[in-house]
C-alpha cells in the first residue's frame, strides 16, 4: 500500500510528462478499437448479408452440386430431413431450396436471373425476406406530375432526382435522404403518397413471383405486371412461364438484388419439370462461430450418414469472401500493429526523458535507504497508474461511439457507395458490438507499458548512487 501512495504522488509531480504518455496511450486506444469495430462489423455485414440472409451458414445438398450448381445435381425431397436436421444441436432453421439459372423478361427487356423456389413459411423461420418488401419507390418521373400542392422546392426535386429507382422497406428509410435538407410533414406525405408500393410476399399455392428492386428497375416492371420466364429444365426439357410480380423485395446484397426471382417451391418444380426434387436444404445456426460451425456440420455429417447426401459450411462455398475477410482482416491487424508501434515508441521516448530528469532523485532515495528493487516497483506502479488511466479513457470514449454507430451505421453516399455496390456490398459502415477484441486492445496498451519498463528498471536497478547524486 506504501508503495502505492508513493506512485499516486509522484504521479502527478510532473503533470506534463504525464499528460502526455495518458494521452498517447488514451489516443491509441481510443483508435484502435474504433477502427478494429468498424472492422469487424463490415465482416459482420457481408456475413449477415451473403449468408445469414441468403446462402445459409450451412448446406446439405448433393456431392456433385458445389461444383455443378445445375438441375441435374439435386435430389429427391424426403419430408423427415428437415426434422433430421433440426434435432442437431444449435440449429435455428432449415428451409428446402430448388435453384435454376432463368431468362427473364418484360417487354423488349432481358436478363438473366437466379430463380429461387422456397418454402414461404420454412423461408420466413430462416432469412425473412418478406421484411424486405418494398413499400416506396422514388419513380423517375416523380417531380414531373404537376399540379401538386404544396409544390416541389429545387432542393427537394434535386435530392428526388439523384435517389430516382430506388426502393425503400419502409417511410423512415425513405424520409432519411432528406436528413441533410429537412422538409415540412406536408411535403413527406405527399412524396410517401405518390412514392407508395402496393405489394405482397409470395404464399405456397401462389402462383406469382416475387423479384428483387434492382432487377424490377432494370427490367422497368412494377407490381401486378407480368415476367417471363424462360430456362432448361431438368433433365433437359425446356422451361417456360409467364408470372404475374406481386411483389418487389429490396436484398441487402447488391449482388442478390440485381438478379434474385422468389418462387414457390411446387411452381417452380413445375416450372422447371423437377417434381419433389431440391438444390439443397439451407441451414442457419444460433451460435456461428468457427467452433460451432465444424461441430455442427460434423453432427449434422453423423445424422445423414445413412443418405448420400453432403454437408458444406458457408466458407467451403464462399471462398472468395473467406479470402476478402481474412486478406481485410490481416491488413487491419498490420495497421494496429503499425499504430502500436508509433504509440510504443511515444510512450518509450517519454520513460526515456523521465528516467533521465530524475536520476539524481533515484540517488538520493538509495542514498538514504531505500532499496532499488522497492524503488523499481514504485516506477513500475507510476507507468501502471498512467497506463490504466490512458485505457479507462479510451474505452470510456470509445464504448459510446462504438455502441451508437453500431444502432445507426454510417450509410455511404456518391461515388464510394457505388463502389460498395460495384464489390457486392451494402454501402454500409456498421460497428461490432462491444467483444473480445476491445479488451484486447487494452491488454496490448498495458503490454506496451511493461515493454518500455525495461528501461527504467534496467537503470534503477545498476544504479551507481554517487553518480545519480552528483547529476
């Protein structure tokens, strides 16, 4: 406790020495966890949007299907392997899949497409796309109608003019693109009334199709027209439809977004001649971390042991985004390492200028009794009182700012959200949540601390008293 006392003293004799190794170490934390939380809440992201919401953590499909995504590769539907599946451990749902390459068309307009037969109501329990339903949509001629009252400002008829096409979830996405320019409720309603979207998510027995905002902008088709369809079915017979869109869904993925056709299970069977035949069954989990993913899938390996079925996780059918993450991920642990090093060497320089200015302190406490290894100690709980304060501020800081752009992330705008849009990703900068790796950030600072301790240890201990004193 003596030993203590005497660092909380000494630790405020020189008030700027110190204010500045706080704030050196105060800074590195405070950047170091931001940074590494805008990190790996982009992972999370892609993550959430490429899987979670679409591919599923894990697949059980035939063997031959991850390298030959065709009809030919599916397999007949037995109505217990769903029930097989969810008797695994941490398995949150499971939904059936049929999945086809398909021309789509509206007028003179064509482009291919990823046609999905699902299950409605197992496709609800497992991504949810009906939450993304498109209720508004900003028409390209929205600022033309005339006649309206109260009428269109310039700025509000700009700002319509630069979102035109696009598609909103629901009427506060809508209304935050004019966050910059704020516009009076009368005006709001009347774009919300002129923009709205009537819509619906497919059920079992429809006999729609639902397709994503993207594709329904490129193609120029609205809710309640008409899709055709044309495709190889299964075992080479020819597929071919023409749909009526019920409704229009916004995907997360831009990927997804540009080409994504949702269709009931049995209708696209028919469609594509492939009665009671599926792509795979998709898989999500409630704990996905690597740990539980290799577990999972080994049990769910032992469970359809008795089938010629194949379980693939997320990263053997992903590996272009494992690659993405973990090449983003080691050049983020570069940066900290290189943030670190300048910090270490600021916090270095300062015990380096301390040791110096108070070597004939050091002297003259040996001098009088004091033992070197208690006079060691006491530096030592200084450079600890000083470290601990430099991370207490830093998570202080930095804790609120990770948890609020964590609720509201930063949405990009002009050209570097279209570069997002352009890799596949939302242009979305979100924050992870508080984890691990913010304790670890102060663990590394304290590190650094003990690291540059040396020093002044080193000196304190092969100190020559005489010299100390006469400095």
């Amino acid at each position: 406790m003596s030993y203590l006392k005497i660092a909380q003293r000494n630790f405020w004799r020189n008030k700027r020495r110190t204010a500045i190794t706080v704030s050196s170490i105060f800074f590195a934390v405070l950047f170091a966890v931001v940074m590494r939380s805008f990190q790996l809440g982009s992972y999370s992201l892609m993550i959430r949007n490429a899987i979670e919401q679409y591919y599923g953590y894990i697949r059980v499909q035939h063997p031959d299907f991850a390298d030959d995504p065709s009809l030919e590769n599916t397999f007949e539907f037995d109505q217990s392997l769903p029930e097989t599946i969810l008797r695994v451990p941490n398995v949150k749902a499971v939904t059936p899949r049929l999945e086809t390459f398909s021309l789509a068309s509206s007028g003179n307009i064509t482009k291919g497409v990823l046609l999905l037969g699902i299950d409605p109501e197992a496709e609800k329990q497992f991504s949810n796309p009906e939450q993304f339903i498109v209720r508004y949509t900003i028409s390209k001629n929205l600022t033309d109608i005339s006649g309206m009252k109260p009428a269109f400002t310039d700025e509000v008829k700009r700002i319509l003019g630069a979102h035109a096409g696009e598609s909103f979830t629901d009427s506060v996405r809508l209304a935050r693109i004019f966050d910059d320019h704020p516009i009076d409720a009368a005006q709001l309603n009347q774009i919300l009334n002129l923009s709205r979207v009537q819509g619906r998510f497919i059920t079992s027995n429809d006999s729609g199709v639902v397709i994503s905002s993207s594709l329904a902008n490129f193609l120029n088709i609205q809710v309640g027209d008409s899709l055709v369809m044309l495709s190889q079915g299964y075992q080479g017979t020819f597929a071919a439809g023409i749909y009526q869109v019920v409704g229009i869904v916004r995907m997360p993925n831009p990927d997804l977004d540009n080409r994504m056709v949702y269709m009931p299970l049995q209708l696209a069977q028919n469609f594509s001649n492939a009665h009671n035949l599926l792509s795979y069954m998709a898989v999500n989990l409630n704990d996905a971390s690597d740990e539980a993913l290799v577990a999972i899938s080994n049990g769910l390996r032992k469970a359809l042991a008795h089938t010629s079925l194949d379980v693939k996780t997320w990263q053997d059918l992903n590996r272009v985004l494992v690659q993405q993450i973990e090449s983003s991920n080691q050049s983020g642990k570069a940066f900290l390492f290189l943030l670190y090093f300048v910090v270490f060497f600021g916090i270095f320089g300062t015990v380096i200028m301390m040791v110096h200015e108070r070597m004939h302190e050091f002297g003259v406490l040996v001098a009088v009794g004091m033992q070197k290894i208690k006079l060691a100690i006491t530096v030592l709980l200084e450079m600890l009182i000083m470290a601990l304060i430099g991370v207490a501020l830093g998570y202080l800081v930095g804790l609120p700012v990770i948890h609020y752009y964590h609720v509201h992330p930063i949405r990009l705008t002009g050209e570097m959200a279209k570069m997002m849009m352009d890799m596949g990703f939302e242009p979305l900068m979100p924050m992870a949540p508080f984890g691990s790796y913010v304790v670890w950030q102060g663990i590394s600072v304290i590190f650094m601390v003990l690291l540059a301790y040396i020093y002044p240890a080193r000196k304190i201990l092969r100190l020559n008293t005489v010299s100390a004193i006469k400095r």
